[in-house]
C-alpha cells in the first residue's frame, strides 16, 4: 500500500537581482603653457657710416742726376722739392633710426585631458550611478509529494 503526503519544505534558491552603486571619479583637467612666435615691429637704431675723401698736400725731395755735356767731366746731382698729394678716406657714423621686426614668445594656454607634465591642476569632481546583476539567495518554498510504502499485516 502506498501512502502519498504533501507537506512544505524550506530550502534557498538562486535568483538574479540588480543592486546598483555609487561610484565616485575624479577628472582632472590638466593645463599647461606653451611658447608660440610673435612677430612685432619696433623701432631700432643702427649705424650707417659715410666716407668722406681727405686729402693732405707734403713736400718731398726729388733729386736727379745731370750727365755731363759732351760725355766729360762729373756727373751734376740737383735736388728740389715737389708737392705729393696723399689722400685717404675718413670714415663717420651717423645714427639711423629703423623699423624691424622682431620675433618673441607669446605663452598660450593649453587644456588636455592627457597625463603630462603639470603645472597648474584643476580638479572636477564627477558622480555616476553604475548597475551590475548579482547572484543572491532567496528563501522560498517548495511543496512537495512524498510517498512511502507500508507493509500489511502478513495474511
């Protein structure tokens, strides 16, 4: 003879839940200066030299040497004196005012978000929610069919 019992049996099951978290960031934002050329124009002295011709007058001796008449006698020397020129030229500067251009560093400032060298930091803070599924147990109930088998009495 068979004897079939229900009853309720505890027992934990596996279930999916989703739990969600608080997860706090820091941005950083990163700045740093960089040189770039400027071109400006400005006034310059300079110096221009003009040359100017001067002429000194000094006497020098000349002396020449007279042959004799007819191919007799002493040779005459006679000596005198005779102007030379010498010239050169004199130099002077003058001062010239000039506009040139000049190139010099201009700093700019540049963001990134990128790791490098830092000399200035800015920091942000940012906050975001992020959801994982986690596995989690769960108390539930379960009916169950148990059958058990009894034995008569002997006939």
């Amino acid at each position: 003879m068979s004897i079939s019992q229900t009853f309720l049996h505890a027992l934990p099951q596996l279930s999916l839940s989703e739990n969600c978290f608080q997860i706090r960031e820091e941005v950083l934002d990163i700045c740093v200066y960089v040189y770039e050329k400027k071109d400006v124009e400005t006034d310059a002295k300079t110096a221009q030299v003009k040359y100017t011709k001067n002429c000194d007058t000094d006497y020098v001796n000349v002396c020449h040497t007279k042959k004799p008449k007819y191919g007799y006698g002493k040779p005459e020397e006679y000596c005198k004196e005779v102007p030379q020129e010498t010239c050169h030229n004199r130099p002077q500067a003058e001062s010239k005012d000039v506009v040139v251009t000049v190139t010099i560093p201009q700093p700019v400032k540049k963001c990134e978000t990128k790791k490098i060298q830092i000399p200035t930091v800015t920091c942000t803070e940012t906050t975001e929610e992020r959801c994982f599924t986690l596995t989690t147990l769960k108390d539930t109930t379960e009916t169950i069919e148990k059958c058990t088998t009894t034995l008569d009495e002997p006939r």
